[in-house]
C-alpha cells in the first residue's frame, strides 16, 4: 500500500446542520474539532470553516467540538459560534475523538447514513480549516483516508520547535517502515475519512498518540491513502504536548499497533461511552 500523490439521553437533542437552497445533493460532512481550553483558538477555527462554500456545493455540514472537559469558555465560544458540542468521559485526546465518532456513527438521525465524510482538526487555529474542500474532493475523488501534510506544505516561522520537527521526522520514518507506507507527517493533526473506512479501523488511542493510531489502523485495513499539503500556523494559546513523553507515547503506539495486528477487526460501537452531548439547535 502507498499514499496517492499530489448524561442527558441523545434523543433530547436535534443536531445543527448547515444547509441552503435545494440542489443536488453531495451529502454530508462531520468536521471534528478535539479541544481541551481552547477559549482562545476555537471560535477563530469555526469561523474560517468555509460551511457557506460547502453548502453551496451541495453538502450539509455538521460542526462538533469534541470537548476534554476544559476548564474555560471552549464549549461557550463553540456553542455561541452554532457548533454541536460532546463533553468526553475521562481523558484524552485519542479517548474523546473515539468517542465522538461512535457517537456519530450510531446516531440514527443524521444524513446519508454510511456515506458520510468526516474532517478532523485541532482547535487551536494551527491546521487550516480553509483545507477543508481540498480534503472532501479528495474522498469523492476515491480517496479513503486523507492525510493532512504540515512538510509538504508552509509552516510558520516558530510554528514547530526544532526538537519537534525533528521528532516527527523520526517517528514518521519508523511508521513507514513497520508499515510499508511512506508518510511525511504521521503526527499532524488534521484528517478526512470516508465513513466505510472510518468503521474498519478500530482504533485504541487514548491520548496525543491518536493519529498514529489512525495511520497504522488505516494501513491494516487496507484504506487507499493520500497526503495533501497544508499550511500550518503558531497556535493560539498555550501548547500542551510534552515532546519527549508524548514522542515516546507514539513510537509505542505503533509498535503495539504493529505486533498486534489482526485481519478482519470491525470497531464495536459502544453507545454508552458519552457523557454529554449538545446539539445545536
């Protein structure tokens, strides 16, 4: 395989979609934003999402911040800005992410049903929500997974530490070599994936070790990658990763991924993993 070039009950909600005037459908999209206190960064990330352009094009286009029960106004600014919020149980990254998904998957109410596309990025305004058009032409296009490239795009000065970079381009190198897959950027933090390919992964992660989770699961299943460069930008507010740690966290993530992997594993959805969900209204 290779990359391509170039607890209320769910049922007291109704989820907030974005769409317009009648024409051809194209389906729908779930844009998924992690967030632990990012007051400061997630409202900005909101309103560049191009929902107008995308409506436009046809999609209906849901917004979920998937919260890691933060401290400050995150779920404040994300509700103000018309975004579906889900509030995890324990902590996480990975954890929240997996439980958002299930959440989405299992929710009967939504739109096109198994054909959806969902978008992942952070909510600190770092990745380029502008992108995201880029990402859902590529699904359409035959794509299944879709991974965002911070090395093979523009990053801005002071964007990435020097010991950050250099740990990146460690670990993505070991990920292609378990794994027969070159990637330029296996720890970026922006993703799109065709609903069918996002029920085969079977993901684990509980923490920052989420997106070699999602790499390594989509090369066991077999999913038609492709890497697109994106521009990556200084985060708004304070970092929260610890690089040695969360390195070391991620190495052992493929590892384990690679040891243990099986054929044929299809995820379980557990209904029963949120604590909170908010639909806009």
């Amino acid at each position: 395989m290779s990359f391509e070039n170039s607890p209320p009950s769910d049922n007291d909600f109704e989820p907030h979609f974005r769409s317009g005037p009648r024409c051809e459908s194209k389906g729908s999209i779930e844009v998924v934003l992690p967030a632990l206190n990012e007051e400061k960064g997630v409202g900005n990330v909101i309103d560049r999402i191009p929902q107008d352009k995308l409506v436009q094009s046809g999609f209906q286009v849901r917004v979920w911040v998937v919260d890691g029960k933060s401290k400050d106004a995150t779920l404040e600014v994300a509700r103000n800005r018309g975004a579906n919020t889900f509030v995890q149980t324990g902590d996480g990254k990975g954890n929240g992410v997996r439980q958002l998904l299930d959440h989405i998957i299992a929710d009967g109410r939504g739109p096109d049903q198994g054909s959806r596309v969902f978008v992942m990025l952070d909510a600190d305004g770092s990745y380029p929500p502008e992108a995201i058009p880029k990402f859902v032409e590529a699904l359409k296009a035959g794509s299944d997974v879709v991974v965002g490239s911070r090395f093979l795009g523009e990053v801005q000065e002071g964007a990435i530490t020097p010991l950050n970079r250099l740990g990146n381009r460690i670990l993505s190198r070991l990920a292609g070599f378990l794994f027969g897959t070159p990637v330029s950027d296996v720890c970026t933090g922006m993703w799109a994936f065709r609903e069918d390919s996002l029920r085969r992964l079977g993901l684990a992660a509980d923490g920052f070790d989420l997106e070699a989770d999602l790499f390594a699961s989509s090369c066991e299943s077999g999913a038609r990658l492709r890497e697109l460069p994106i521009d990556y930008r200084r985060r708004i507010g304070d970092p929260k990763l610890v690089p040695l740690r969360t390195g070391l966290l991620i190495a052992w993530r493929l590892l384990l991924k690679r040891l243990n992997r099986r054929e044929g594993v299809v995820p379980r959805i557990d209904r029963r993993k949120a604590s909170l969900v908010e639909d806009a209204t």
